[in-house]
C-alpha cells in the first residue's frame, strides 16, 4: 500500500503557498471582475506568511495548523476563516499518524469540506470553492472505494477540481458579493473555486511525488 510519511511532509504545504503567491494577480483578476478583486492579495499574503512560519522538517498536521491560525486571524474576507477552519478540521483529521495513505488523505479531505459547509450556507451550484472541493472529495472516495491506487486517485481528484472550477463559468452567483450582479456574474470563473483547484492540485503533486510503497 502507498503512502507517504506525515514528518516531512510540511512541504507540501509550502509548495501549494508557492502556487498561491505565483497566482496571486490572476486570482485577483477573477475576483475584481465580480467581486472585491482582493481574493488573490489575501490568499498570497496568509499563505506566504504561513509559509515562513513552517519548519519543512516537520508534519503535514502541523503545517496545515499552522497555515490555518494565520488565515484565520490574519487576512481579511471572508475566505480567511473558510479556508482556515477547512484546513483546522485537515490537521485534526490527521492528528498524529506517522504516515498518510489513501484512507487516511481521503478521511482529512472529507473532515475539510464538512468544516466549510458547517460555517457557510453555500452548496454546489452557488457559484464557490464548494463548486471544485465537493466534486474532487467525492470524485477521490470514489475512486479509492473502486480499488484505485492512490496515485490514481490523486490524479482523478484534480481533474475533478479543475472541471468543478470551470464548471463555475456558467453559474450565477448565488453567495456573497458577486450574487447582487445576478446573471452579470455568468461568464466569469469563482475565484474561490479557483484558488480551490489550485491547493487540492498542489496536494495531489505534492504528495504523489512523494508516495513510497509499504
């Protein structure tokens, strides 16, 4: 069985705040056009500043809490504390385990898209990050419980994400700001369901770059 170990595995998360910082005026850009156009500012400057305070030796659990007190207490919008309870709820999922397999990854994924739904009213179709995270949580559950190996998997889960973020070009807000423009909003990507798909791709290359058979 695959797997990879959680010491270590902080990288992960610094390379997905690199993606972050990367994309910061496209994810900017999405948003000016029927939003606050400060969705990429804020991500780029919580998860770089999450980035700095990590210790790359250390654990996926550790890095994912650390990156969660920064958004949370932090940046502003209401993606701070959306994107901080979900990764909250990730490092508790994975606790102490001294290595993640597709059981493991599968059960964090799920313990994070139950802590956005918990704090927000949003559902698939409303035009957010629940748009690319609800199809890739599914999609990688479903992909484990048909047998897939979890590099496999992994790889389902972020073409799932990607079609989920582009499946919000022909939505209409129905969440936040954006849902006053009404069918305005038609024709513009989510930026939350942007920078979604970009941190479950960094988690599917990080970690399939990294998976050891036992």
């Amino acid at each position: 069985m695959s797997s990879i170990a959680n010491a270590g595995a902080a990288r992960i998360v610094q390379e997905i705040a690199a993606t972050i910082v990367e994309n910061k005026a496209w994810l900017s850009e999405i948003d000016g056009k029927i939003g606050d156009g400060d969705h990429g500012i804020n991500m780029a400057k919580g998860f770089g500043r999450a980035s700095d305070r990590i210790d790359p030796a250390g654990t996926l659990t550790d890095a994912m809490q650390t990156l969660s007190d920064v958004l949370m207490s932090e940046i502003g919008g209401s993606m701070g504390p959306l994107y901080g309870m979900m990764f909250s709820d990730m490092a508790d999922s994975l606790g102490t385990a001294e290595r993640i397999d597709a059981s493991g990854f599968g059960a964090m994924l799920r313990a994070g898209l139950d802590g956005v739904q918990d704090i927000g009213a949003a559902k698939p179709g409303d035009k957010t990050l629940l748009d690319a995270l609800v199809p890739a949580v599914t999609t990688f559950e479903e992909q484990t419980a048909a047998g897939a190996s979890f590099a496999d998997a992994l790889a389902a889960m972020r073409k799932a994400a990607d079609a989920g973020r582009d499946s919000t070009l022909d939505m209409v807000a129905k969440i936040g700001r954006s849902a006053r423009l009404g069918d305005r909003s038609r024709g513009v990507l989510d930026a939350g369901a942007s920078s979604c798909a970009l941190i479950l791709a960094g988690f599917a290359k990080g970690i399939a770059s990294r998976l050891e058979s036992a």
